[in-house]
C-alpha cells in the first residue's frame, strides 16, 4: 500500500513538473541565435543575456573571408531564430540553405545604418553607401554602438518578453562602448595622422575613427604585383614605417618581405578576437607602443 502511495505520489509530481520542463526546453531552443565572428558573439551577449544562447559560425582563428560553412554547420546553424550577419559572400550562400531548414529564421543585416568604408587602390578609406566595402566594422566602437541598436531592436522584436532587460542592457553596452572609445583616444591621441601598414585591410574603421592612415600590402585579396610592391614600398619609406601588423589569419609572406626591405618590425595583431573590449585595447595600445619608436 504505501509502495503504491509513493508511486501515486511520484506520478502526481512528474505531471506536474514535466509541462514546464518540456516549457523551458522549448524557451531555451526559441531563444538561440547566430551570429558570424566572435566579436559579434561578445556584442549580443552583453545585450541578450541569459535569455539568449549565441552561437558562432566561423569558428576562432578563422577567416570569415575564406570561410565556406559546411552542410553539418549549416544544419546545426539553422536551428536559430536570429542571425546577425555582416555582409560576407559566404553568408549570400548559406541563407538559402539555412532558410530551407528554418523559413521562419529572422536575417539582420549589420550594415544597415552603418556609414561604410569602401577602398582605394591602396585600401585607404572612403565613404561608401553600397556594397563591396569594408566589413570590420566593429573595430569602431562608434560603429559598434549603433550596431548595437540593430542588436538590441532584434532581439526585442522577436523576444517581446525581455524588453525591459534588453533596453537596460544596451544602455549598458552603450556605456562601455563610450568609455574604451575615450580610452583608445587618448592613448592614440599622440599618433594623429600617422600611418600604419598592414597586410590585411582590416584597420579602415579603427583608423577613421582615431585620425589614422592604413595603408595595406594585400590588394584585393592578393599579394602585391611587383609594380604595386614598389609603389608601396616608396609609400612606406615616405611614410617613416618602422612596423607592419599581421594577422594570424592570413598569410604573412608580403609583410616578411617587405619588413625586411624597410628593416620593420613585424607586430601580430587579433581583431577577431571575441573579448571584444580587451582586443580594442591591445590594438591601440601595440600600435602606440610601436608608432612611438617610429620617427
């Protein structure tokens, strides 16, 4: 009899636990999103939340400019309800099929509003309202700020529930975003108008931001012909460059070449990283570091 009781009793409590167990799964799968690169992973937790799981496409180390993701990525990708995309060939290719999988799925596109850089035959900045430009937009917290928005306006579309905390949230963001641009002003501050060469047209942003120059040894995805090689070790040489950054991601040939012509330094630098706050500092703090030794 109480064998039966302690059944009956376990049976009353299963019922009424298992509804919302089945509840806060299904919450918890309703509320995943996607984003491309790591640095956007960072920006919409830092708004979502614990009511948000973010997962990553291009995985760390990666290049989103190379990056092709498989069908089994895809697949599992496609269970999100967002996706925060940042203009890449690579994404035109994988919403169809994410779409197939999810019709439903919500593309946000983080260019709209941003007041984009398109690149000369030099990869210097200008401004540029279409396509083909500069995808690192989150090198500016300025720009980052109102990506921001896009984020937060998103999510609270699609997760009406969390208003309140999304809006608390992106003030918070907001804030911070404020305060390492003021940061990096002042650390950068002495360099106004200095140019640094690169072998990845990654800094336009950063350096628009900052009263930078970049000037990139890559020319299209490419290693300079000759022509353009000694084009820009002339440019360099007028430009008193004693330091080339290079990323990890791409190949760093050009830049040991070149370094050695000028006798350059040859600093890595990550702006893919997904501590986002952290890899702003670095990257103001080594370039300050390095511009300073320069004449």
């Amino acid at each position: 009899m109480i064998t039966k009781k302690i059944y009956f009793i376990l049976w009353m409590v299963l019922a009424i636990t298992l509804p919302a167990f089945c509840m806060a799964v299904e919450d918890k799968r309703s509320h995943e999103v996607l984003v491309s690169i790591a640095p956007y992973q960072f920006a919409v937790k830092a708004i979502g939340g614990a009511t948000v799981t973010v997962d990553l496409l291009v995985p760390p180390g990666a290049s989103f400019h190379t990056f092709e993701p498989t069908p089994k990525q895809i697949l599992k990708s496609s269970h999100a309800d967002i996706w925060f995309r940042i203009g890449e060939l690579f994404e035109n290719r994988a919403i169809q099929a994410m779409r197939s999988h999810h019709p439903s799925m919500r593309i946000v596109d983080l260019r709209e509003g941003v007041d984009l850089i398109v690149f000369d035959s030099n990869h210097h900045c200008h401004c540029c309202p279409n396509e083909g430009a500069d995808l690192h937009i989150w090198l500016s917290p300025k720009m980052m700020k109102v990506q921001a928005k896009q984020i937060a306006n998103a999510l609270t579309e699609v997760y009406p529930e969390h208003r309140q905390q999304y809006a608390e949230r992106l003030e918070k963001f907001t804030a911070q975003l404020d305060a390492v641009d003021q940061e990096i002003r002042d650390i950068l501050k002495p360099l106004k108008a200095r140019t640094i060469l690169v072998s990845h047209p990654s800094y336009g942003y950063f350096a628009r931001d900052y009263g930078l120059e970049q000037m990139s040894i890559e020319f299209e995805g490419k290693d300079p012909s000759p022509r353009q090689l000694t084009e820009l070790l002339n440019q360099a040489r007028a430009s008193h460059i004693k330091t080339i950054y290079i990323q990890n991601q791409y190949s760093s040939r050009g830049a040991n070449l070149i370094a050695g012509e000028l006798g350059a330094n040859v600093v890595a630098l990550d702006p893919y990283s997904g501590d986002y706050f952290a890899t702003l500092r670095e990257i103001a703090l080594r370039i300050a570091e390095q511009e300073k030794k320069a004449p």
